[in-house]
C-alpha cells in the first residue's frame, strides 16, 4: 500500500481516508455537530469565504513560521486541541498524536476523558503537555483532577466552559453512540462492518487485558470505556467565582476555552486567565452559534493584548491559520486534522496531518509577501465578493 503521503495531498483526502476505515458511528462522533448540524459546515465556509490580499515584491526567500507560546518558542503557531476518542481512532492514538505533536514542536492538549495517563503523555509530550477540564458538578472531583494534572507537570490548563449541559448531539443517539460507549446492538453491527478497524484497535486492546479505561478520572468515578460508570456530569452553575478558585489552585498558565462573546472575554483577563481559547467547539456543542472565526475580531479587541487569544474551530487548510492569525490570534488550536491523519495511519496519519499544514502555512506566507508570522495583522484579510 503506498504510504500515506502518497495517498493524502491535503486533510480533506485525511478525511476522507478516515471516512472509509472507521465505523459509522464513531466518524459520526467525530465529525457531526448537534440539532441540524449547521455549525460544522459554517466554520469551514466562513473561513473560505475570508480573502488573503497578497502583497508582491518582497524578497520572501527565508521564512519562519516559529512564534512564541506562554513562553515557549515553537517551530509553528499551531496547538493540538483536546479531543477525547483519539484511542478509538487507533489502536493508542492519543500516545500516537502526542508523539506526532512532539515531532513537529507544538504542545498536545490532553483530555480529561482521555483513555491514557497523564504519565505516559508527559513521557512524548515533550513539545509542551497542556490538560483539559471542565468544572464538573461535585468540584471536589474536578479539583482532584487539577492536583493530578498539576503533579504530572501539565504546562497548561485548558478550561473548557461552553458545555454547561450535554449537547444535542442528535446523530451520535441515532447510531448508537454514547460516552462512555454502552453495548448496543446499532453499535456492534457498526463494528462488525468494519472488520479491518475491529481487529486493529479493539481486537488489540482486548488481546492486551481489555477496553481503554478513563485513565485519569477519579477513583470513585472511573471505569472503562464501555460498560457502566458513575458519570461525571458537567454543572451548569459554573460561574466566575470558579474561575477565581481554579485561578488560586492552580500554578502553571491557565486558558479559558469555548468563549465567543467580547465582554467575556474582558471578564476572562478581569479574573487572572493567562489565555483565551476562540471557540465553539467545532461545531458540536450549540447549532446557533456564530462561526468562530466571526467573533476572534471582537475578543481579540476586548482583550487587547492582556492575554493570550487561541483559535479553534474549522481550520482545514494551513490559509485558515493565517486567516486566523492575521485577526489577532496568536496561535490556532486542531482537532480533527490530526484525528483524521491517526484514523488513517496512526503517528504517521498524525505528523503527515501537521506536515500539510505547516507547509500549507509555508506557502501561504511566501504568497502573502511576508516572512514572519509577526507581520501580519488585518490588512491582509478581506472578504470574498
């Protein structure tokens, strides 16, 4: 089989390579949205339908992408964002996209609902290890969960705050899909379509002593990733005054991910956030959200270079970096493209991802005429007629 360079020129051709090797109800907990699944396909359009005005005759030989994070330098203005089924995409994706991650210098934000230990990501994630939360309504299991991150050497906390319910998410109820994953007879005739999947990832994982298990929840709610658990369940009455008791316990840079709104944003720098995540979660959480990339200007102006701003949400080509980037982002969060790259081929799935783009992002900046990310800035953008 010809490898996964040769099969995949950019993440559309990942995705659909993904597509074709997973079962149905996974893809579909990957890649829809919730209600009428609107969201999705609006964060992709409204980041093409955003121009890049090139300026010529600029001497462009020698370019670098490199910025800097928290402190960190990094070869490119790129940051995995969590994203919690990567070991059902492959037989061990999360180490597989982490190792990836490390590969190409960017930080691996790992899940709360992640299937591996915060150790043995701290092991490859040697590019930066940011952890990812939400408030859940018992806060002394969710503080739990920051002691941990805190003493396996997390670099960044990632606070998620745009679930404050379970979503819509109408599609993965139809297939049969839950989180955790319940045996149902939908799921396993998926499965069972999928032999090559079946045998690769979980056959792997049975042969090696069973299921993937929520490797760093607490004690008392752990369990596997089938099966029953005590669940955890996301509280709707997180508010600020968490934000402040989160801000005192924990030591290292913390990001509030999932706001849209300015005076949020305002709010977020008023409470001691180091960082700000633009996001509305890929489309999967609130079908009437705006598309991200049309509320970065406002928070990027609210917050006004007193913390950092990220990006998230419908980046497929290495131009949306640059789109984002050139609207006051400092960096720019994926998710599916390096879901999709493991589905594929696993790390190599995964770092071929991250390869596109970076060159994608390459190419972008030697056809905008500049040589520095530094450079950019709202001149470059307009939109499409």
């Amino acid at each position: 089989m010809p490898d996964i360079a040769e099969r995949a020129h950019n993440i559309a051709q990942l995705r659909a390579l993904a597509r074709r090797r997973l079962p149905r109800a996974i893809w579909e907990f990957v890649e829809r949205g919730t209600e009428d699944d609107l969201l999705i396909g609006r964060n992709v359009s409204a980041l093409q339908a955003l121009n890049l005005l090139p300026r010529t005759l600029r001497d462009v030989s020698s370019r670098s992408a490199r910025t800097t994070l928290f402190g960190r330098s990094q070869p490119l203005p790129l940051v995995i964002a969590p994203t919690g089924v990567a070991d059902l995409m492959w037989h061990r994706g999360e180490r597989a996209i982490a190792r990836a991650a490390a590969a190409a210098g960017i930080p691996f934000t790992q899940t709360t609902s992640s299937t591996t230990a915060f150790a043995e990501i701290a092991k490859v994630a040697s590019a930066g290890h940011w952890m990812q939360m939400y408030l859940w309504e018992r806060r002394d299991l969710s503080w739990q969960v920051v002691d941990a991150a805190r003493d396996h050497g997390a670099d960044v906390l990632v606070l998620t705050v745009d679930t404050p319910l379970w979503p819509l998410r109408e599609f993965n109820r139809r297939a049969g899909m839950s989180n955790p994953v319940r045996p149902n007879a939908r799921l396993v005739g998926d499965f069972l379509r999928r032999p090559g999947w079946l045998a690769s990832v979980i056959g792997r994982y049975m042969l090696e002593g069973g299921l993937p298990q929520f490797a760093n929840y607490p004690a008392e709610v752990g369990g596997r990733v089938t099966g029953k658990v005590a669940r955890v369940t996301n509280s709707a009455s997180v508010d600020w005054k968490d934000v402040e008791a989160l801000r005192r316990r924990w030591p290292g840079k913390l990001v509030v991910k999932g706001l849209l709104h300015p005076e949020d944003a305002r709010l977020a720098v008023e409470h001691g956030v180091d960082g700000i995540a633009v996001s509305n979660h890929g489309g999967r959480n609130f079908d009437s959200s705006p598309p991200a990339i049309a509320a970065l200007p406002a928070v990027v102006d609210a917050v006004a270079g007193r913390a950092t701003v990220l990006f998230d949400s419908g980046v497929r080509r290495g131009a949306d970096v640059i789109k984002a980037l050139a609207l006051g982002a400092d960096a720019v969060m994926v998710g599916r493209a390096t879901l999709y790259g493991c589905a594929a081929a696993g790390e190599r799935g995964a770092a071929h991802a991250l390869s596109l783009l970076a060159n994608e992002i390459d190419v972008a900046m030697a056809m905008l005429g500049i040589a520095a990310l530094d450079e950019l800035n709202r001149d470059f953008v307009s939109p499409a007629i």
